[in-house]
C-alpha cells in the first residue's frame, strides 16, 4: 500500500462548481501535511498547509483527520485557472516530503 | 528572482554517459532537497542536505548517483553510467524555519532524458 493515496481523477468540473479532493496516508506519525499544486510540465508549489484546526485561504479550505487520517482539499467557485494537479503531501518524523501521485481537475467554461 | 534555480533545464544524453545538474536554493535556507519525478507520479525523495552535511539518502539513491554541497549552498547531482531508467524530471527544494516540517520550494527541474 502506498504511503499517501490520492483519487487520480481526472475531476471535470463547471467554472462555478464546487470540487473536493480527499487523500490518506498510512502512517501515523506522519506529522506535517500539504497541499500543492502542479501544472503540467512545472514543478510543484505550495498551495497550503493544513492544520488539524482546518484553514482556509480564500476559495480553498483544507482540513486534517489525524484519527481517520485523511486529508481534503475543497475548492469553491472553481476558475479556468484552477485546472491543475493536485499533490497531497505529508512529512513523518523526518524530512522528506511523501507525496500522493495527485488529482487532476479539469475546469471548463 | 530569488527562488530556487536549476540549470540545465533540459538534458539529453546517451546511455552510458554521466551527466551532472546543478541546484540553487533560496538565499539563506540551510535545508536542500532533491526529489525524482517521473510521468503520473508524484516526486519521489532522493537525497537532503542541511547545511553542507548529507542527512539522508533514499534507498532509490543507487551507487551511480551522488550528491554534493560543497559550501553548504548550491548542490550538484551527478549521474554516472546513465540508463534508460534515469530519465525523469530532476528537482531540487529549499526549506528553512526551526522544524524540518517546514514547507519545501521548488526549482524548475532538470529534465533528462537517456536515450
């Protein structure tokens, strides 16, 4: 079983829709947790962090389950712009970043 | 533009030859990452460095790869005898803060290709 997992998608959505992205990890002394972004043929960047409070940052709100031990990404209001990869990603009591093969979303007009 | 750079931005090399990329960090953060991706995979984590010192090498770190970073700034990959199986986009990130938890940044990459 893989470290992190993520539903590969692809999602299609409706500028205007709402998407939400769920991913789990395995072990439980992951301690840090992310989400970043991807777009095609560029390398990831930070999104958000996510913190067992749950945060939002504009449109996105991520929120942590350490007891199930999920993570999930909700966009609202999803734009053009939106359409990218999605990488989940936790840190274990150590250094590396663990990263989900991520979720594609796809926004049409 | 003070984020994290890479150079090449793309190599093409045969088989069998050795190839080398350079990586450099944000100014002043001391943690330097190098990650592997390959197509519909996440990145995969190579090697960390804090400072000068190298922390942690991952078991995907064969013998014919080897990390540097000299002066505790800029760090250099090196892959010898190529394979096939090496090309892959190459990433370096950067990361500072008191915890290694911290959020990492991410070059460009080096895409190589082993033909």
């Amino acid at each position: 079983r893989k470290e992190v997992e993520q539903d590969p998608g692809p999602f299609n959505v409706p500028e205007g829709a709402t998407v939400a992205f769920n991913c789990t990890y395995s072990n439980s002394a992951s301690q840090s947790f992310f989400w970043y972004r991807q777009d095609c043929r560029k390398e990831p960047k930070l999104l958000m962090s996510v913190y067992s409070s749950g945060n939002e940052d504009g449109r996105f709100t991520a929120q942590l389950n350490r007891a199930s031990q999920y993570i999930s990404l909700l966009i609202r209001d999803s734009k053009l712009s939106d359409s990218a990869t999605y990488l989940c990603v936790v840190i274990r009591a150590g250094t590396a970043l663990i990263f989900g093969k991520g979720t594609t979303l796809s926004v049409s007009s | 533009d003070t984020g994290v750079s890479q150079d090449p931005r793309h190599k093409i090399t045969k088989r069998g030859q050795n190839v080398t990329f350079r990586c450099d960090p944000i100014s002043e953060h001391n943690r330097l990452y190098w990650y592997r991706q390959t197509l519909g995979q996440g990145p995969e984590f190579l090697t960390y460095f804090q400072n000068e010192a190298q922390l942690e090498k991952s078991r995907l770190l064969s013998d014919r790869f080897s990390a540097e970073r000299p002066k505790g700034s800029f760090s250099t990959l090196e892959i010898q005898r190529t394979e096939q199986g090496d090309s892959a986009m190459y990433l370096c990130a950067s990361s500072s803060g008191p915890s290694v938890e911290e959020a990492q940044y991410f070059g460009p990459g080096t895409r190589l290709l082993v033909l």
